[in-house]
C-alpha cells in the first residue's frame, strides 16, 4: 500500500483514464505524470542541491498547478504553497520564511513581484518561452531524493500567534491517509470527475480534493471558484465530486434558483464551515449529498458531522478532541443550555480545542520552533479555537482565541490590518474584530476614529483601500465604524471585547458596510438598516 504521494504517482504513471480536464484540454494520468517529471528535472537543472530544495508556487488552480505539486513529489523535493492573496511584503516574507530557491509563477501572477525583494530566488514564469526551452532541455529526471511517509510534502502558509502567517510541515503521508476513506465512502473512481476550486496551496483542497482524485484515479477539473459559472462549470467538466471551505454554498445559494438546478452529474460535496440551512439548502437545490467538517491545516484535530449531529454543532471528534481551560489546563464543563436553548454556563463551558493526546499528524511548523511549542505544549496541542460541549460530547464552535478572524475558510489577523489602515491620513486610532458573518465564520469590521478635523467619505476609504497593495481582498472590513473615541482600559489599550459585544453597529458614531465581494461601502442607514 502506498503511503507518499510519490508512490501514488508512480502507480499511474501508465494509467490512460483521465486526469485532468481544463477549458477544452485533456490530460490522461500517464500524460500529467510524464509532464510532472519533465517539470521536475526542468526544476532540479537550475536547483542548487546545498540549500533547502524549497520551490514555492504562485500560481492558480490551473494544470500548471497540479503539474507543479506532482512535480515536487517525483522530484523529491518540497513544494512550498504560496497563497496567491498575499501582497507586497507580506508576500515577500512568505517566500523567505519558507526558504524557497525557486519560485514557479505564471502570466497572471508575475506582477505580484513586481517591486519585490527576492534575494537569492529564481524566478520561473511558466507561461515564457524561457520556461518552454527549459522544459525542453531538462532531460531524463534523477530524483534529488525519495521521499519517505514523514518527509514534507508541501508547507502551507496558515496564521500564527504573533499574526504573521507560518509555513505548516504537511507530510507525504497525509495524501494516501485522507483519500481512501472518501473514494470509498462515496465510490469515486475512473469515471469520475473531482472540481478543484477551492485554492490548491491550502491544506482543504488537498485531503479534500486532489487525495480523492489520486487515491481513486478520478479525473481533476482545476478552476477558480465563481459563484456564478459553478454550475456551467459542474456540467461542462462532467463533475461528480467536489470539495469547499468556508463559505462557497452561500455564495452559489445566494445565486437565483432555477427549476433545473439539480439536472447535473454532481454526487458528492465535502468540505467545512457550511452552515446547517446551507447544507441542506445546496442538498435539495442540487440533488447533492454534502458532508462537512472541521479541521485545521496543522490536521491535528478533525472533526466531521454524522447521522443525528444537532444544529449549530460541528460533530463529534475522536476520544482524543477535548475541550479545555488554558490556564487551569482541565477540561471544561459539558454545556448547560436554558428552555430555549441558550448556552447557560459559557464562562465555564467554553474553552480551547484542543488534542489531548498530542499533535496527532501536525509535524510543526518549518523553522520556528517557537510558534510550533505554542500550539504544542503540557502534553497537548492548543488550537486556537474556542468551542464546548455538551452532555453528549457534540462538539459546537464558539469563535477563536485572541484577534482571529476566520474569514471565507481563512484566518486573517487584526494586526497587519490595522497597519494597513493607519496608512489612511484621514485616519488616527483603529481597531479590528471580527463580528459574525450572516452565513458563517466572521466578517472583518473596523472602529476608527478620524484626526481631528479630518474627513473622511465611504468612497474615497474604499479608494485607499485599493491603493495598498499588500491588502488581501479577504481582509477588507466589511463593517466601519467612525466613532468620536475608543473604549480603552486604565493603560489605554483598547478593549476589543467591548466592541465585539456589541456587533456590527453604529454605537454612538456612524456605520458604513459593503456588500460580500463589492469593493465599495455606504452608509448603513441610506441602505435600508437599522443598527
């Protein structure tokens, strides 16, 4: 039995069924196997063998991609995942973080270099005649190593106590462990087609996605995710199977209905963070089963739902998924819950998620051990997520320690935002917190207070928000408070938890908001709301 993704590939290297399917192209598996080797060796004749064999990837979910992930396996060496939302520095940093010697981009995601700092990076852009003359050149490929079941993989990027993102050691292992289980659940095979759109540097799409094609020899359809080209794509690619996480069955629910919306071939949709009515809704909409669960890209706690999981919960998790008291490092009380339902005793209820056995298959972060003995420490590993139970150990998620924000299945920081809108002149004292998103997770809301005798409008805000270039498009607030002053403490810290207490409302200043995916705000009140 294979236990690398390396040996995954290798048994396919003479498979004819399809592999990849992309806008009017075809791949069989042995076709996208010869073509990950050639990529491989074009990588490993300009590599230089004594420094880290670290190639990141900025690029989408396109073959270049797949090709770019097999490539790293055949070639023995680690795939670094760079996520293609980070800009500027915060870009830069992740590429030197991970230690990466090349850096495989392409045509649409070049001028995110532009103006970068890069030393000692070759970068590669695989839509150039130089990377064709490369390809063409690179000869028979000779491995720089075999990977084993404990060697990395891939690091990918996730966000870290301090706020700055940190490479996660994601194992060879983890591939052939997440496929079988979902190819035999839900029979996926040769035949089948998998849509990938959910970006292929995050852990999600790769124990959601690309394991189960590999595992079951199914075919990819790699795309970039629209909530309005979802269901042409569903049916032009012919897919059976996809994966998601955060919030992509809002976004396709919240499309109009049509009569014909469940005459396509989808079977199976598995992810995490869809909310019960989502679920359902997208069940019966499109005559889909979804499966949704709970894990994190460290993977040291996973959790999925099962036949009876209550509303609001997330499922249960193994014997070893505890929820406890950080600073008494006990186990928090089961949930206590009044006639309607409201959770009672939260003070002691609510705790941190965590592993009570250890860090299950998290291998820590690359070289920061630092980072790594915060999430593993006192024999467990602590992740970050609030969450209680109750008496019949159903596992319901409360939120996330510090300044978190799970925003659109990421978690962002409120640090580096609130750099960001300092930049702003009109601008003299902000915070940022998350406040509930209307579908799921959290939406990013902002309260700033103005210099004195500034002004300052929704449009030209949004227009200086589009002028920061290292602004991720998923860390724009979605609510703005312009307030006369801050709740602060004795010690002139702002106190973050009276806000959040009160929501995305105006309190005594103003509130503007912006529609999910516009990049434009307005008043709350001129839109129709009261808050």
């Amino acid at each position: 039995m294979a236990d690398t993704v390396t040996q995954l590939l290798l048994a396919r290297a003479d498979d004819d069924n399809l592999a990849i399917t992309y806008e009017g192209r075809e791949w069989t598996w042995r076709d996208y196997i010869a073509d990950a080797r050639r990529t491989a060796a074009a990588v490993l004749s300009v590599a230089d063998p004594t420094r880290p064999m670290h190639v990141g990837t900025l690029l989408g979910n396109t073959p270049d991609m797949l090709i770019a992930l097999a490539a790293g396996a055949l070639g023995g060496y680690v795939t670094v995942g760079v996520n293609n939302t980070r800009r500027g520095d915060g870009l830069a940093a992740d590429i030197d973080r991970a230690d990466c010697q090349i850096l495989l981009t392409d045509a649409e995601h070049r001028p995110l270099l532009d103006g970068l700092d890069l030393p000692g990076v070759t970068v590669l852009d695989t839509s150039s005649a130089q990377w064709a003359d490369l390809l063409a050149g690179a000869g028979e490929l000779n491995p720089h190593s075999v990977p084993t079941a404990t060697d990395v993989f891939m690091l990918i990027f996730t966000s870290g106590t301090s706020g700055n993102p940190k490479p996660v050691q994601f194992a060879h292992m983890l591939i052939p462990f997440a496929g079988p289980y979902l190819v035999e659940k839900y029979s996926i095979g040769p035949g089948d087609v998998c849509y990938l759109s959910m970006p292929l540097f995050h852990s999600a799409a790769l124990m959601g996605g690309y394991c189960v094609a590999l595992c079951g020899g199914a075919a990819m359809a790699p795309a970039k995710f629209s909530a309005s080209t979802f269901l042409s794509d569903i049916r032009r690619y012919g897919a059976t199977y996809m994966n998601y996480v955060g919030k992509p069955l809002a976004y396709i629910l919240a499309t109009p209905e049509q009569p014909d919306d469940a005459d396509n071939p989808l079977r199976v949709a598995f992810g995490n963070e869809a909310t019960d009515r989502d679920i359902d809704d997208f069940s019966r909409r499109f005559g889909a089963t979804v499966w949704d669960g709970f894990g994190s890209t460290e993977l040291a706690i996973i959790i999925t739902r099962e036949p009876g999981t209550p509303a609001g919960s997330i499922g249960k998790g193994a014997a070893n998924v505890g929820v406890y008291n950080a600073a008494t490092l006990t186990e928090c009380p089961r949930a206590e819950f009044d006639e309607n339902g409201a959770l009672i005793n939260a003070d002691e209820a609510i705790g941190e998620l965590v592993n009570v056995e250890g860090g299950g298959m998290f291998m820590g972060y690359y070289n920061d051990a630092d980072a790594t003995n915060d999430r593993l420490h006192d024999g467990m590993y602590w992740s970050g997520d609030l969450a209680y139970k109750d008496a019949d150990d159903w596992v319901y998620l409360a939120g996330r320690t510090g300044d978190w924000m799970r925003v659109d299945g990421e978690n962002l920081a409120a640090g580096p935002i609130e750099r960001i809108l300092l930049r702003i002149p009109e601008i003299n004292r902000v915070a940022v917190y998350a406040v509930p998103d209307e579908h799921v997770g959290d939406s990013v809301m902002a309260a700033v207070v103005l210099q004195e005798g500034a002004e300052l409008s929704p449009e030209s805000f949004a227009e200086q928000l589009a002028a920061q270039p290292d602004l991720s498009p998923k860390a724009w607030p979605r609510f703005v408070r312009i307030a006369p002053d801050l709740p602060t403490t004795a010690t002139n810290k702002i106190l973050k938890r009276s806000l959040k207490s009160e929501g995305a409302t105006a309190g005594n200043g103003h509130l503007w908001e912006r529609a999910a995916r516009s990049r434009t705000y307005q008043d709350a009140f001129a839109a129709g709301g009261v808050r």
